[in-house]
C-alpha cells in the first residue's frame, strides 16, 4: 500500500464523532482567526490583485469572496482569492513544527466548498481537522530539510487543501490518495522570494487553488502516480532530501493518537512570522521585569537551539519586511512592553526608538539545557547601561494549542482586525458569534451571508 493509500484509509475511516472536542473547538478558532486576517488582507494590494482578476475572469457561480458583494464565482478561484486575503496579511495561523500557514486554506477551501455543496458547519469543521493532520503528517518527514532546499511552507499548505476539499466531497479512500497525489505533482514555492516579497501570499492563494483542483479531478477519476510521495525522486526526496521510505514511516506513525491541530497548531495573536513571536513575548517580559526604558538598554541577546545568526531585514521598511525581520521583533517587544497588531501599522515600522534599538540587538549562544521543550522559544536577556540584566524564556508563543487557546484572545483579535473589511460593527459581532455557533449550522451560507 502506498503512503498517500495508506493516509487516506484511516482518514476517510475517521468520522466527525471520532473527534475530540478539542479539534472541533481549534477549528472554530482557525475560522475566527483566518477571517480577521482575511479582513486585513483587504487592504493590501497584492491580495486586491488577484481579486479583481478572479472577479474580471467570471465563470460558474460556485461560491462567495469575503468582503465583496460581487456575484459567486467558481469554487477553485475563489478558495484562492480568500486564501490570498488572509495570508497577504501575515496574521493567520501555524503549524509550530514546520511553520506552514494551514489553516488560511484550509478555511478558505472548506468553506468555498461548504457553500458549493450546501454543507454544514460541522462538515466544515471536520474538513478543517482532516486537512490539518494531511499537512503534518506529509510535512513533517521534510522539516527542517524542505527550507534549507529552498523551498516554502505551501508545500505543506497545499496538502492541507488536498485533505481539505477530498474531504468535504467525500471521497473514498482510493480518490483521497490520488488528491494527495495529484497535489504533489502540482506545487512547488521557493521560500527566498516568500520572505521578501507578496509571493508569499500567492503561494498560498496557488496552495488553496491547487488542493480544491485536486480533489474535483480525483473525483472525476484522474489518475497520477500514486506512489508519488515516497518514490525515488518523489515529494519526500525532492523537495526534502530524504529517503523516500522512511519518510513515509515517519509520515503514517501513531495515527489517531493525537490530532496536529490540538498538539501543533499556533494562532497568530500578534502579526508577523510565527518563529518571532516568542521573542517579542520574552523581550517584552524581560524589559517589564528589568523596568527598563528603551534609554537604558545597552543590548538585547537573544538565544534558541540551533540560531546563529538572525535572518530577514534588519530595519523593516514595510510590512513585508517587518513579517520577516527578528530584530524588530525583539527591539519593539523591549521598547513597547509588549507586542500587538499596532506594530503591523507604518507608524510602529518606522518608529526611531525601536530602529535604535534594533541596532542593540544580538544573537547569544544557543542554550544547553531542556532544548526539546523550545518550540519556536526563545531566551531573551536585556542588559542594562548601569549592568543590571533581566532574563525570560518563552518556550512556546503566546496562542499555541499546546499551552490552551482561549476564546477571548480570538475575540480580541477579531474585533481588532475585522473593521478594515468595512463591515459594520453589529456585523462584526454577528458573524464572530455565528463563527462560535457554527458546529450547530445547517447551511453556511448563512454564516459567509454577515460577510458581505
């Protein structure tokens, strides 16, 4: 039996009732966050782009673009489009383990197709779940080894995309695989232009696309390699230099003991990329226990296993460059006590203080000690001019669902981003309670209807 057969089986195995409670709630969660991002999202251009695109393009009027009153469009495009909207603004979700952006996909395609289909809230949440552990399972056996070849975490996102749609058109086992499989033939992505560019975002609108593509051809009865993940030269080799066969053992090990979006996954409650987050959190609780003001730090150290150097821009410009630069991260969590969707706005990514202090910041020895508990973690040291020091370790970031995801902080992030899609505040406050209620929705276009 092949890797991407033998995922499929127990997936397609697994009912909505074999869930934990836990999963279903995370899911919630996932949509809330993926919307708030989404709305930001609509205020950046790249985004906009290929929105008016899919809108100018036309076609069968399958399913609805966030935020827009326009006519329905086919199912593909406009899973894309909403994958787009979110990721464009760097403020959705992680995988911990890998850093790939999930549940941007996954929520733009369950839904996208929820509302081809007619499906209920819980299918969608089921759906969500399902493509969660598709990314983690088929990503994993690749980490760290697909980013040092260059490639970018779409990989996993469009996998996510794949378990996703199969799942929410019911597929059987052997279409399942051939969705897997045809999406492994189908993305690619290299990281160095996603770190400096929108191409990040279109990856992740290609990621969503390419998955619902899949999974309509699969069902049509399209047939690739099935073998594709773990052959000679296939997904595992290629793309993360690693045998193909133990990879796949690695892939399909201890399943239905755990659920990745339970152990793994991460809601973005700050903007930016994920792996920074935990140092802006430790810097930020460093400079409150040292008291210090930005004018007495003489030097911000950061630590985390295996970092030497810190990537990214240095002094972001833009906020491309402060979703990629550590150092701003660091500097504006000591300089602000804290960390918030503030510093997305231009006034924080030009602010002179942070800049000054960014120039302060340097990277220590990796630590020696319980190195397996930091997950995306950090060590931040401030020191101060006078000598005095304050210390913090943040293993896991702030919105892991490994520490427990609370309700409120989603809330917050909801209410904080969503009015830059225009939608009115009772509006707001509608859709983020039916986001809450949707295990108990019949038809989601009731839901995705306080959307436009």
């Amino acid at each position: 039996m092949t890797v991407a057969r033998e995922l499929a089986e127990f997936l397609t195995g697994v009912s909505v009732s074999d869930l934990p409670d836990q999963a279903l709630d995370h899911a919630a969660m996932v949509i809330a966050s993926t919307f708030a991002s989404a709305a930001f999202g609509t205020t950046i251009e790249s985004a906009q782009i290929v929105r008016d695109l899919t809108r100018d393009q036309g076609g069968r009027p399958d399913s609805s673009i966030w935020f827009d009153t326009g006519a329905k469009l086919p199912v593909a495009q406009v899973a894309r489009v909403n994958a787009m909207l979110s990721d464009a603004a760097a403020s959705d979700d992680s995988d911990l383990r890998n850093i790939v952006h999930a549940g941007t996909p996954l929520t733009a395609v369950s839904l996208a197709m929820a509302e081809r289909l007619g499906s209920s809230g819980q299918d969608v949440l089921d759906a969500i779940v399902i493509g969660y552990e598709v990314a983690g399972r088929l990503s994993e056996p690749i980490t760290p080894g697909f980013r040092n070849r260059g490639f970018h975490g779409c990989l996993g996102a469009a996998m996510a995309a794949a378990g996703a749609a199969a799942r929410m058109l019911r597929l059987n086992a052997e279409q399942m695989a051939q969705t897997i499989a045809i999406t492994a033939v189908s993305i690619g992505g290299l990281a160095t232009a996603a770190d400096t560019s929108v191409a990040r975002e279109y990856h992740a609108g290609l990621a969503a696309m390419h998955g619902v593509n899949a999974a309509l051809a699969a069902q049509r009865g399209f047939k690739v390699e099935e073998r594709i993940l773990e052959t000679y030269q296939g997904f595992f080799e290629s793309f993360g230099g690693v045998d193909g066969a133990a990879a796949g053992r690695i892939a399909l090990a201890g399943m239905g003991e755990s659920w990745d979006i339970v152990t793994d996954m991460a809601i973005k409650l700050v903007p930016g990329g994920h792996p920074y987050h935990a140092f802006a959190e430790a810097a930020a609780k460093a400079a409150r226990a040292g008291g210090f003001s930005p004018d007495e730090i003489d030097s911000i150290e950061v630590s985390r296993p295996g970092l030497t150097k810190l990537s990214g821009p240095k002094h972001p410009a833009d906020l491309i460059d402060m979703a990629h630069s550590p150092a701003n991260f660091l500097a504006a969590g000591a300089a602000d006590w804290g960390f918030g969707w503030i510093n997305a706005s231009p006034e924080k990514i030009a602010d002179p203080v942070i800049h000054r202090l960014i120039d302060k910041v340097r990277v220590g020895p990796p630590p020696t000690e319980h190195t397996a508990l930091y997950r995306q973690g950090a060590t931040v040291t401030i020191t101060a001019t006078d000598g005095r020091f304050a210390r913090s370790t943040v293993l896991l970031p702030h919105g892991s669902g490994a520490l427990g995801i609370d309700w409120a902080d989603i809330d917050a992030k909801y209410r904080a981003l969503m009015p830059a899609s225009g939608l009115s505040a009772s509006a707001i406050e509608a859709s983020l309670a039916a986001v809450k209620n949707i295990r108990a929705t019949n038809d989601i276009s009731s839901l995705l209807g306080l959307l436009r």
